[in-house]
C-alpha cells in the first residue's frame, strides 16, 4: 500500500498539458491528478475484495497497483535530487517518508491494539498482538511468510492487522531502495573522480539516469524471475515476502526514469491507457485465491498500471485520465493511504459485533464510514503532523518515530497481558478430582459437570493453539510423504514386552497422549503410523497420486508380518475422500449392514490384521461439533464469546454425526471376532439421555477445533481410554 502523493516533489515528474494532436507532452513541474485517481480505483478493489471476496475474487492486485505507482513517484524524487545535486540525503528522504507514513499507521495500530480485547474473543488476542508488534516495526511480512499463511483462504483466521504486510514491504523498500541508489551514485561519482586524475579530458559527467537505470533493470529482472520461481516452488510464503515484489517497484521506477517529464498522450496513447485499466479490472474480476500470485499473473495488474500512467488522455468523457482526474477520483486518492488502514479492521471486528454485518446494505454503510473516517482522520491528523514545525528536523523526526513504535508495541503487549491474566484466574489443573472427564464420569463427587465454578483451564486461546502445537513433534506424517515415516512412544525398548501400533489419520494423533502413557503402563513400545487427512484405509485414488494410500498398502502388510506387534489401534475422522473399493481382495464376516465401497476399504485393514492374529481396537469417531451451525467459528472461540453462558457452544448429537462413521459400524460387522475390540467415544463429551455434546466439562473446553479432542481433555479420559482396551492388552 502506497502512501499519497506529494504535492509538489514526488509528482514534480507529472501533469502535462495536453496538446491537440501530438504523442507525448511534458509533464514538468505540476501536478498529476490521475496518480490519485489509480490510487482511487486500486484501494477501490482492495476495499472491495475484502468486503465481498467472493464476488471480486481478484481484488487483491489493487496493492500491486499502489507498488508500481510508488516505485514511480519515490524514484523520480530520488532521480530529481541526485541529478540536481549528484548524492541523495538518507536522512532527509527517510524524515519525510516517516511524518507521512508513521502518525496514521501507529494510531490505527495503537486503536487496533485496544479495539481487539474489548471485541475479539480471547483465541484472537494473542495473535493479534503479535502482528501488532510486527506491524509497528514494519515487519509483518515475514512474520506471515514464516507462519505459510495463504491471505485468501481462512484456514488460519486473518488478524486485525494482518493487512499491514503491505506497508511493511513498502517500507522495507523505502528503506533499502534509496541506500542502494546512493551506493551506486557514490561509486559512480568516485569512480569519475579517480578518471579526472588520471585523464582531465575525460568525460566530467556522470549519467545518472543511466545508472540507475542499470542497476534497477537488474534489479528488476532477477526479482521477477525470482517471483516466478517461488510463486511456483512455495506460493504462501511468496505472496508476502519483500523479493518476490521488487520487480512491481522496479517497473514504476523505469517508468519514472525512461519517460522523464514526458508522458504519451493523443488517441493511440489515451487507447494504450484504456487498455491498462482493463487489464487492471480483467485480473481483479478473473484471478481468484487459486491463481498462482504474484509470479507471471502479477504483471498483467502491474504492466496494466504502467501502461495507465505512461500513456492517456483527458479528453472530456473519452479521455481515461480525464475520469481518473475527476474530483470524486482524487478526493479518494487523497484518501487511500487511510482507507486502506481503516478499513481491515471494520471487516474483523464487524461481525463481533453484529451479526447484520454479513448483510450487502450494512457493508455499503461500513464503507461510508471507513471512508469518512479515512476523510477526517487525513485532515486533522495526518495532514497537521506531517506539516509540523518541530518535527522539520530529521533527528526530532527519529526520535518520535522510535518512541512512537515502542509505544504501540508496549500497547499491544500489555493490553493483552493485563486482561488476560484477570480473564482467566482459575484454581483447576488436569490433577483436579473434577477436571475434564472426571467431571462426567463422577457426578457424585463433583456435582454438575457443566457448568463448572473453578474457570476454565487451560484459557481458550491456549487451547486454539493446540493443532499448531503437537504433543509429539513429527508424529504424523504429512499427506504429501512419501514412504512410511515411523514415531516410537511408549515404553524403552530394552525394557518393552510388546509392541502397539496406531494406525489412522490426525484423529488417531489426537489419542497419542492417552496411548502414549498405556503403552508405558503396560510395558509396550508405541509405533505410531499415523498420517495427516489419510483416512485408515486401503484404498487408493485411481486418477492421481496418493501417498497416503499407498503408504496405508504398506503398512497393512508390514504390521501383518512383524510377530512384535500385538495390538493395532485404528481411528480416524468422519469425514474423508472420494477414494474407492479396498486394492486388495478381502472377504468380510456376513453383516447386515450395507457395505458401501468405501466401507469396504476402510474396514478391510480390520479384517487383514484380524486373520494375522492381531488384537485390533477400533475407536470410534468422536462427534463432529459445529458443522452446521457455524464452521467458521471454532469451539475454543465460541467459549471465548460466551463465557457467560456456555450451553450456547453446545450441540446436538445427531447434529454431531455428519457422515457415516463406518468405525463405529464395524462393531456390527465384526462383533463377533475373538480378537477385535472397539472403543466407543461419544459418551466421552456427550449424553445419551439429554442428547447433547458438550463444549466445556469440568473446566476443560472439550475440543480445540471443531473436530479434535484438545490435549488436556484427552490426557483427562486416558484412565477410561486404558479401561476399554484393557481386554485387548492383556490377550
């Protein structure tokens, strides 16, 4: 995101008269009103994207619009001052750019700061503060590139201020951009000065323009062909990171240096410009979140926005510039900087606060207000500062800037700490009597197990940073592995009679904490097989790849023949893909249930290791929670909103059950073998008699998505997980 333009520097390259009939006029000294007019159709896109992102799919090019047109204004100022003065002054350019950028940015960070515990449920803070303080130093891009969060998907739910990652970029450009334009100036200039001693008669002159022209051309190619590289290697972290953008600033900047004070105009250029705006409009309609960005896709908005600034006309009604120099047009261009910080918040916390937030007619009324807040907020705060008297001296401006950021981020960082040390004061542990199941399984002793008055523990946020926080790092397979990757729990081997196996995918890593400490009661070693969205099955895909299948295969016939393990632990999710019938021939006792292909290939694994003489124990799938009511809304959050009344996160049983679940049906399949064992589950948070599963009990919250077990519930049922397997342990 691009700040606005400067009225009488950074736009001193612009404005043309425009002739009647000529291809290109200059532009010398005055102001370019269409500049601010893209920046309005550029922030336009982006505000719309993220309002309705299902309907303008590819809005998100608005930004690179905005990193063309500042490697365009900043360079031609950078030019203009080394051409007149043959250096470039750091400290002066670095003091402007901060009392136009800084005062806005830190004071919506600094709102944002207080905004987010007064509205956002508790699972939202922690993050929120650290991309707060990241933003504040100007470097949440990397934070995202290293978190591998994709910005147009919700799997990992977006922050306040997750939208600054774009000002980070631009300021890391502001940054490195002019010191490595400076170097190459001075080694220039040196290098002419050492040529005078030796030779008098030498050309005195460097070219400036051509120098910079050179090393940004180089520049400019070797980040493209980098962003095309990663974009294709490992597009979540390319969209963020500062390489994979520097050829979008590049292009501004050859713009500003090849045309100079001349821009194209007449009917050909004001064709040429036309076409640049659909070229703009065209990737923001037709890119979506699939669309490998930035890489090749990114130069069709990119080149579009140089070919709109290079060439137009303002011809009334067929001139594009004349549209983009409408007062309506630049009034917003004036305003974008401050759109664009304002107006990621209001899409956040919106719906915290009002459900009517989803409806068309108060998103309409959001936008107005985000732009008349944008409107007074550049008047009256940023407009006076970055014209105040004592900050005219570059080190004062240091100084406020560097004082400034730590005080957001000591806003951030305490405002979270202070609340939620009162939020969650609790005398619970997981060695509580009445803690987590122990609760259910024990009413006599411990009352009612829902509604407990000891708080929760651990806090709701902790537990929705469970999934990122295994137990067991580097238990589970990933889904793309190839191979079996293999993980020992349990007992030490030199002291082990036995082995269990944990066949299945993320469900069956959700019990590790229960099986790890039964495997070592027992004295067994813990292999865990267990791999991300792989269903326990054997079945592959017949149209592509499949890692998962085929690793299943292998490790159906791996444990059949290892006489070690005794025991084979089967779970896995209710939900899965389209797989088909089982790849191997496998004959099922007689059932009455109807047996579907892939019911088939889900229990044919059972059936294998039951005729290789294993004891087999079968989990049964636990409910599915929130599945229609909101899937967007974990439990953890729930809980967080409601804390006043948890029953609100509770929910039916047979809302809960969302699939099949041929797990749980195998128990009428196979009810009658010696040796297979199942391990029911939804009695675990659920009860028959009120129909209900529960999201809190004994002050543990149940689950730490919507469909996993959190750690400590399950470390709290590991004595009931143990006394339903003990059957199959002590064959």
């Amino acid at each position: 995101m691009s700040t606005r333009a400067e009225p009488t520097q950074s736009t001193s390259v612009s404005a043309p008269s425009v002739p009647e009939s000529g291809a290109r006029s200059s532009r010398s000294g005055r102001f370019q009103p269409e500049i601010q007019g893209l920046r309005a159709l550029a922030v336009l896109l982006v505000v719309m994207y993220h309002f309705w992102p299902e309907r303008l799919t590819g809005g998100y090019i608005g930004v690179d619009v905005f990193f063309v047109i500042s490697g365009y204004l900043i360079t031609a100022h950078l030019f203009k001052e080394a051409n007149r003065t043959g250096r470039i002054r750091l400290g002066q350019f670095w003091a402007r750019r901060i009392r136009r950028l800084l005062p806005l940015s830190l004071l919506v960070l600094g709102l944002t700061a207080v905004a987010a515990v007064a509205i956002l449920p508790s699972t939202e803070w922690q993050s929120t503060r650290r991309q707060i303080m990241a933003s504040a130093l100007y470097v949440q891009n990397w934070i995202l590139a290293e978190d591998a969060v994709d910005y147009s998907k919700a799997d990992e739910r977006a922050t306040a201020v997750q939208h600054f990652w774009s000002l980070s970029v631009e300021e890391q450009f502001y940054v490195l951009w002019p010191v490595l334009l400076a170097l190459v100036l001075a080694v220039a200039v040196f290098g002419r000065r050492r040529r005078l001693a030796r030779n008098p008669d030498a050309t005195p002159r460097v070219s400036v323009r051509t120098i910079f022209l050179s090393v940004i051309g180089v520049l400019g190619v070797a980040s493209l062909a980098f962003s095309i590289y990663y974009t294709a290697d490992s597009s979540a972290q390319a969209y963020f990171v500062t390489p994979t953008r520097i050829w979008e600033f590049a292009l501004g900047a050859v713009l500003a240096l090849v045309l100079g004070a001349s821009q194209f105009t007449g009917r050909w250029a004001n064709l040429l410009g036309w076409t640049g705006f659909a070229m703009i409009l065209a990737s923001a309609y037709l890119y979506s979140a699939l669309t490998p960005f930035p890489g090749w896709a990114a130069l069709v908005p990119t080149v579009g926005a140089t070919l709109l600034m290079a060439c137009g006309g303002k011809q009334r009604v067929t001139g594009i510039h004349w549209w983009l120099s409408l007062r309506p047009a630049t009034a917003i261009g004036d305003w974008s900087y401050a759109i664009y910080l304002w107006h990621w918040p209001v899409v956040i916390f919106a719906p915290y606060v009002s459900d009517a937030a989803k409806e068309w007619y108060v998103k309409l009324l959001l936008i107005l207000g985000v732009v008349t807040l944008s409107a007074l907020s550049t008047r009256f705060f940023e407009a006076p500062l970055r014209r105040a008297k004592f900050l005219m001296p570059t080190w004062r401006t240091m100084v406020a800037a560097a004082v400034s950021m730590a005080l957001v981020v000591g806003v951030a960082h305490y405002s979270v700490e202070h609340v939620e040390q009162d939020f969650y004061a609790s005398d619970l542990s997981e060695d509580h009597p009445c803690y987590g199941y122990r609760a259910l399984a024990n009413p006599d002793q411990c009352g009612d197990p829902f509604e407990g008055t000891l708080g929760l523990m651990p806090s709701p946020a902790d537990v929705a940073a469970q999934p990122q926080e295994p137990v067991y790092p580097g238990c589970q397979a990933e889904a793309e592995d190839e191979g079996v990757p293999e993980c020992w729990l349990g007992a030490e081997e030199s002291q082990a009679d036995g082995t269990i196996a944990v066949f299945g995918d993320s469900h069956a890593t959700m019990w590790l904490p229960a099986l790890d400490e039964i495997a070592q009661d027992s004295d067994k070693r813990l292999l865990v097989l267990t791999r991300s969205s792989c269903t326990p099955r054997a079945g592959t895909y017949e149209d592509e790849d499949d890692p998962c299948g085929e690793a299943n295969l292998e490790i159906l016939d791996r444990l059949s023949d290892d006489d070690e393990v005794e025991t084979v632990v089967i779970a896995g999710s209710q939900v899965y893909g389209g797989f088909d019938g089982p790849d191997i021939d496998v004959d099922f006792p007689e059932t009455d249930v109807e047996l579907t292909d892939q019911a088939r290939s889900i229990m044919a694994p059972i059936e294998v290791w039951l005729e290789a003489d294993k004891e087999v124990v079968v989990f049964g799938e636990i409910p599915r929670m929130n599945y229609e009511r909101n899937e967007e809304e974990t439990l953890p959050e729930c809980v967080a909103l409601n804390e006043d009344d948890l029953a609100a996160c509770n929910d039916d049983l047979e809302d809960t059950r969302v699939a099949e679940r041929w797990l749980t049906q195998s128990e009428d399949v196979f009810d009658e073998a010696e040796n297979y064992h199942f391990v029911p589950t939804e009695d675990l948070v659920c009860r028959e008699e009120d129909e209900t599963c529960y999201a809190v009990l004994g002050g543990a919250i149940t689950y730490n998505d919507n469909s996993h077990l959190s750690h400590n519930f399950v470390r709290s049922v590991t004595r009931e997980i143990g006394e339903r397997m003990e059957p199959a342990l002590q064959n």
